[in-house]
C-alpha cells in the first residue's frame, strides 16, 4: 500500500513501518524477499506497514534524508531507525525481537506522546512520527516545495519585469536625440526647398545630401532602438543584448559628434580630440557603444557652460583593453554621487529642475558591462567631470 496523500491511512498500531522501494529491476527481488519475510512476521505480530514508491514521491525520500533504496524506517516507537543495504533482512532477524521489547516497556509512553503531537499540530507537521501523519506530512512537505518554487518564479517574474521597465524608459528615453536629428535635417531642407523650380536655395547640394544622409542615419538608429523595445518585450532575459564586432572607435566618435555639432556649436563650445592614429579596433557592438556616446556628449555638452571645453580621449591601456574618457568643463559631480550616479533614476539635487529622466548613465553602465567592461566617474582638471570607460581590444 502506497502512502497517499489523497487517501491517508490513519493507523494507531504500536509498530509502523515504511518500506521505500524504487523501479529498478535489480532490486525488485529484494524487495519482494523483504515484503515476504515482513509477511511471514505479521502473522505473528500486528504492525502497520505501508510502502512508498520514491520515483513517485521523492519529497519522502528527501524528507527521510534516504540516500538508498530499498530501505526500511521504522517511524514508531521512537526513536526512529533505517534499515538499508543488501542485508536488510539479517538486520530486521536482529531488530525484531528488540523492538517487540521496546513496545511491550514503552506502550503507554508511545500514547502519551500520540496525543501531544495531535494536540501539537506544529509538532506534527514538522516531524512525522506515526503512519497517520505520513499522508498529511508529505503533503504539507509537497505544498512547501511548490510554494518555494513559486517564490522563485514570483521573484523572476518581478526581476523581468523591473528589468523590462528600465530597458524600455532608456531606450524611450534615447530615442530623443535620433528624432531630433532627424526632424532638424527634414525641417532644414524643407524650409529651403523650392518646389516651384524643384531646388533648394540657400542651402548647397553637398549640405543637402549631408542632411539627407544624416536623415537616413538617424531613421536606421530609430528603427534599431525600437527592435530593441519589441525584443525586450517579448524576451525573459535581464540582460541587454549585444551583437560585438570590429569597431573603429575614432570614426565612430566623429560620427556622433557630427550629429551632435549643431548643440555645442550653439553654445560655442570647443570640442577637443585625442585618439592616437594607431588606436586598435575594439570588439564591440557599435550601435551599442553610439548610445554610450550620445548619452556622455549630450550630458558634457548640456552642463558644459557657453564657451567651454569638451574633450575626446583615447588610450591604447592593456593589451585587452582600450579606455576612453569624455571630459567637460562643467560644475562636476561630487565625490559622495561618484557611485550612486549611475543607478537608475538617481538625479543630483541641483538637476531635478532640468529635463531628462536620470536613466542615461544607468544605461551606459548596463552597455558597458555587457561589453566586460567598466565605467567611472573622475573630477576633471578643469573642475568638470571625467567619464571614463573601457572596451575589449578586437584580437589581431
């Protein structure tokens, strides 16, 4: 008879036991010689025995800590014990006759103590000591595992689903410098566009073709950033996907500040470059590493005052490593905010007034660690902010 939790046997009998078996053919003839002897001692002395199936209920066997099969347990009377191996049978020729002392000494003893654990349902339910309590006991051990596992889930579950909503916010929050690129450069050339002679005036061809590529450029970016949005939908991963290659960083870091020149321009800021000629190409996703550098730019040119000075460096620094900085001249960020700045959400107090959604650096770092890399925050000589990160080196 197998312990059930949907139909438990409650039994008061002196002496119970539980014979847990498993499927494998080599020891069903031991288990059959061992339910034949048990057999052979019931007709001489009634005790309860009940017969668990470990491939059907291994919570049990977990429970009894069983580390082999077939194995005999005596859960009553106390204490209990575990008859295991290829000699069970000799084992129960030697036990036999001194648990049949034990009870004949101990029967009035063993019912006090039943009655307390039903009195203590605590007491029951964390320490089985009767075949009345196995049914309800590997239940409440099966309930327990399967509401540990739904915390498990419930925490993954919760863990996707902030993941989702901080990809989404930076990505949302990101995709304003591509529009507002591409609607400067569309407005710019309709504004000079003459449709009545199907030129444009005031504008030369070479600018309106830089428009229209600077259009189209920042329309892939936008088409990219929303393919991330729907991935990040419809995916379970806690990480940013990145799709690493050989990239030129100095051609890369021209590009965005191209895209950005009408901003420090405006604010007759002087941007200045030092990345070596010689600077090897770094493994990395290049779409990836442009949101790094639209968001550390877009920072250094906002706080940077009217008339100062942004830099761009490069240094070749291990043989696996390449580290660029973007400095700026503007108040930087105290030393106490180093760490915390680039948590998502967190804003300094005297930027809570200026727009953004303080989820920029957070991204940063996110990208930059996707890449094996690192990010940090230095004072400038200048009293500004030096950023700094690392790439992988892209192997020769």
């Amino acid at each position: 008879m197998q312990v059930s939790q949907d139909q438990p046997i409650y039994s008061e009998a002196p002496l119970q036991l539980l014979l847990f078996v498993d499927g494998r053919p080599k020891s069903r003839q031991q288990v059959l010689r061992i339910r034949a002897f048990l057999k052979e001692l019931q007709a001489g002395y009634k005790f309860e025995l009940q017969i668990v199936d470990v491939g059907q209920q291994p919570y049990l066997a977990e429970h009894f800590k069983l580390v082999a099969t077939p194995a005999l347990i005596k859960i009553r009377p106390d204490p209990r014990q575990t008859l295991a191996g290829s000699n069970i049978i000799a084992q129960l020729k030697t036990w036999w006759p001194r648990w049949q002392a034990t009870i004949a000494e101990g029967y009035l003893k063993l019912e006090n103590e039943v009655q307390e654990a039903i009195d203590d349902s605590a007491h029951v339910a964390s320490s089985i000591t009767s075949i009345s309590s196995v049914a309800v006991s590997a239940e409440l051990i099966q309930l327990s595992d399967e509401i540990f596992r739904l915390k498990q889930e419930k925490e993954k579950l919760q863990e996707q689903i902030q993941f989702k909503d901080r990809v989404i916010a930076m990505l949302a929050h990101d995709l304003r410098n591509p529009l507002t690129a591409t609607a400067i450069a569309l407005e710019t050339l309709q504004s000079n566009y003459n449709p009545d002679i199907g030129q444009f005036h005031r504008l030369k061809p070479a600018m309106a073709v830089h428009l229209l590529k600077q259009a189209r450029s920042q329309t892939r970016t936008i088409n990219r950033m929303i393919a991330d949005l729907l991935a990040v939908g419809r995916g379970t991963e806690t990480e940013l996907p990145v799709v690493p290659e050989k990239t030129n960083f100095g051609k890369l870091c021209l590009d965005v500040l191209e895209e950005l020149g009408d901003r420090y321009i405006a604010k007759s800021q002087q941007v200045e470059i030092d990345i070596p000629q010689d600077l090897p190409y770094v493994y990395a996703d290049p779409e990836r590493i442009r949101q790094v550098l639209i968001n550390l730019l877009d920072n250094a040119i906002k706080y940077t005052p009217m008339d100062g000075k942004i830099s761009v460096c490069g240094l070749h620094r291990t043989t696996q490593k390449v580290q660029f900085s973007i400095g700026d001249t503007g108040p930087g960020i105290p030393e106490e905010n180093r760490d915390r700045i680039f948590e998502n959400h967190f804003r300094l107090k005297r930027d809570e007034a200026t727009e953004g959604y303080g989820i920029g650096l957070c991204l940063c770092q996110r990208i930059v660690r996707a890449h094996y890399g690192q990010i940090w925050v230095d004072s400038a000589p200048t009293g500004g902010a030096w950023f700094h990160f690392t790439l992988p080196v892209y192997p020769s």
